[in-house]
C-alpha cells in the first residue's frame, strides 16, 4: 500500500513537471514596472522583449499579472480564443464611456451587439458620408495660415469631430455645438485618468473622477435632447444618420438598445472614434513632409480618382506609428494555454501592437517609412493596429475611409512644405499615443 502511495505522488509530481507554465516573469518590482509601463509602454515593452523574447509577464498595478505578447502566431490564438475563455480586458474602457458601449459588454451580448452595430460602418452606408468628411475638412482649412508653421493635431481633431458629429446626427444646431466643446477636454481628461486604478469613490466634484461625471451628466442631457428629437421628427423612418439607425435598429429577438445603451455606443463614436483618426492623420503629416519622394507621388495620384498607394500610406503609418499600442483580453477561464505556456485564471493578456509591426522578419527594415510594403498585397498577420478577433475596432473600415477621404482634399488643394527636422518623438496622452510637437507642418494653398 506505501508502495502505492509513493508511486502515485511521484506520478503527480511528473505531471505538474510536464503542464505548460507561465511565460518568464520580469522579476523588478511591481511598482517600477508599473512606473515604467505607465510612463512608456511602447518603449518599456520593446527594452524588456529584447531580454525575454516575445512573450514574457509583467506585474503592474492595476491589471496584475500580465502577458505581453509580440509573436503574430501566438496573437492569433489569443484574437481566435473562445470568448467565454479569454474575454474583454479588465478593467477597460467602458469605466468612461459607460458599461452599454460596446467596450463593456461580453460574450452573447457582445456579439449581438456588433453585429447590430457593423452594417453603419461598411458598404453603402459610408458613402454618404464621404462628403460630409470633404467639406469639414475644406471648412477647417479655410483658416489654416500659409508659410507659417503651425501643429497639425487640433485641426484634425476639429475635422473628425464635426465630421462624425455630423455624420452621427445629421444637422447642426446648438446641442452639437455644446458637444463640440464638451467633447475634445473630455477626452483629455478621460485619457489620463486611465492610465490609474478606478477609485472607489470620486473624492468631490472637483478630482479627475469628479469632473468626469460632472461632464457626463452634461452629455446624457444634450444626448437625451437629441434622441427625443429624432424621435418625433417626421422623417425619422427615413433618416440615415448614425443616431436614427441605432434607435430603428433591432436584435434577432425584436427588442431594440436602451436610450442609456445609445448613449453610450455615441459617446463612444464621438470620443474614442475621432482622437484616433485625428491622430493617425497628424502622424500621416508628420511622416509625409519627411519623405519627399513620396509625397510627391500622393500628390500626382491625388489629382486622379485613384487611391492606391494613398491607402497603402495610410497602412505604413498605421504601422509604424500605432496610435493604441496593445489589445487587451482577461482570462476568464480556469486557464488557457497560448503556444507553449498555460495562464492562469484572473490574468491579464495584452498583445503588442509595437512589438508586432516593428518584427523585422515580418517588415524587413522596419524603422524605414515605405509604403510600398503595401503597394501589392494586403496586410499580414502582424498588422493589427484595429486589434483582431471579435473584439476588433468596428469602425476600422469608416475611419479608413475618413482618413483617405481627408488626405486626398488636402493634397488637392495645398502644397506641403517637406522638412529636414528629426523625427517627432512619441508621446502618450494616456490610452493613445501622438507627436510629441502634435505634427507640425507647413502650407500653401495651390492656385
């Protein structure tokens, strides 16, 4: 019988021996690493892959135990995971914009809600608002000075915005001028204050979580005001803006989104749909007026139809200059297993976006700006700046559209000053990342 015994545990012990483990653990201490992730997260998670590969765990504050993971097969099998394994990051986004976007939901109601949300965002449905994004833009650059340098960021910003404002609306009117100027320092403030542990309470009005609900509650108001108005008006069955599409728009079981749902789905949009467009589009002047040789091919396609090797600048920017530079999942299950190693449950995956689009075996030479990597073939495995699997970025395909459409009207109608000044470096307005000088640029109008 001890004979058994002793057998079984060392049967036991060979099988604990033979189980996947953890990736390497960063073995610094919990708050430097936090320090060092919060401060750089781009520049922290390059130095540490150069030590422990493509794979590796940290622990920081706020999400724990987490994996970085920079090996495109092994991000595969994290986007392709079931979702009831390896879900939503926690905590993530909808701490600010509210638990009915689609940032907060998980699983079923995840799934039904992209696939209530999809249809606004492709086909047919963008090219209505291809003008709209053309005349924001012509009416932003009425004002941009000649000759003079000047930062590109807000500009953008202000296009995106009144584009999508207008887009997601239909009409202007005094509620969208009040959330154009509720918007832009909302998004500011949200960035920064997730970058931190959620508090558990807001410690007065006038703290970072204070003023966020301070503006939220200014957001629901004008919100609510708008949904009413669409409601009654008379048209409202034949409307084609993003609001009256959402409050027509039903599941498969007939019920349709709560007025708190739509309001968060909007804020949504509004908030994290425009700084990411804007900013990628300041990185685009950025990277264009340094490269002569290829602006001066934008500029001849831009005078045609064609959009060829403009989309394929759009790529390059977005690989090399990522505005969001992780995608984050939390494990759920009691663990799963990512290539060779098993992590554990409450766990915290994040898949690099840098680490990812700057492999050199995947695009040789990769701090080279060139387009060209995607003049003849669509983007690999290794390009995931929307994310990937179910929980990539629903909009991609309209900010895609957005950005060409405000790259061709300002190639057509101004000459970009190219310039010999060194990089813009990079720098982290919380969740996104932009140009340290927000893309300064030079113009003349073209006669």
């Amino acid at each position: 019988m001890e004979g058994d015994v002793t057998e079984a545990s060392t049967i036991d012990r060979e099988t604990a021996a033979s189980e996947p483990s953890p990736p390497p653990t960063v073995p610094f201490p919990k708050l430097a690493q936090g320090i060092a992730f919060v401060a750089s997260r781009r520049w922290t998670t390059r130095q540490l892959a150069k030590q422990y590969g493509k794979i590796y765990t940290i622990n920081i504050p706020k999400y724990g135990r987490t994996v970085i993971v920079g090996d495109p097969d092994l991000a595969r099998q994290v986007f392709s995971t079931s979702t009831e394994a390896l879900g939503n990051i926690q905590p993530n986004l909808s701490q600010v914009l509210g638990s009915g976007s689609v940032f907060g939901l998980e699983r079923k109601e995840h799934r039904h809600r992209r696939k209530l949300l999809a249809p606004k965002f492709h086909g047919k449905a963008m090219v209505q608002y291809e003008q709209i994004i053309e005349e924001e833009t012509l009416r932003e650059c009425a004002s941009w000075p000649e000759g003079q340098q000047f930062e590109i960021m807000e500009p953008m910003m202000r296009i995106t915005l009144n584009a999508i404002l207008r887009a997601v609306f239909g009409a202007d009117g005094a509620e969208l001028d009040q959330l154009r100027k509720l918007i832009p320092p909302w998004v500011v403030l949200a960035s920064a204050v997730t970058r931190f542990p959620q508090p558990k309470r807001i410690y007065g009005r006038f703290s970072p979580w204070g003023q966020l609900e301070t503006k939220r509650k200014h957001y629901d108001k004008v919100i609510n005001v708008l949904i009413d108005r669409a409601l009654a008006a008379t048209d409202f069955e034949d409307r084609t803006d993003i609001l009256a599409l959402l409050l027509r728009s039903t599941y498969d079981d007939g019920t349709s989104m709560s007025r708190s749902d739509v309001g968060d789905e909007l804020l949504t949009l509004l908030a994290a749909g425009h700084e990411t467009t804007a900013t990628t589009l300041a990185w685009a002047l950025e990277r264009i007026s340094r490269h002569p040789r290829i602006l001066t091919r934008l500029v001849e396609e831009a005078q045609t139809e064609h959009n060829e090797y403009r989309q394929a600048t759009i790529l390059e920017v977005q690989r090399s200059r990522p505005v969001i530079d992780f995608a984050g999942r939390h494990v759920f299950a009691p663990y799963v297993d990512i290539g060779d190693y098993r992590i554990p449950h409450g766990w915290t995956v994040l898949v690099s976006v840098s680490l990812m689009q700057d492999d050199p075996t995947a695009f040789p030479d990769p701090e080279r700006f060139d387009p060209d990597r995607f003049a003849d073939t669509k983007p690999g495995n290794s390009w995931v700046p929307y994310g990937g699997g179910t929980r990539r970025c629903v909009g991609a395909a309209f900010a895609n559209m957005e950005m060409d459409v405000v790259l061709r009207t300002i190639l057509r109608h101004f000459t970009i000053e190219t310039t010999n000044a060194p990089d813009e470096k990079w720098h982290s307005r919380g969740v996104a990342s932009c140009p340290k000088d927000n893309g300064l640029a030079t113009v003349y109008r073209r006669t």
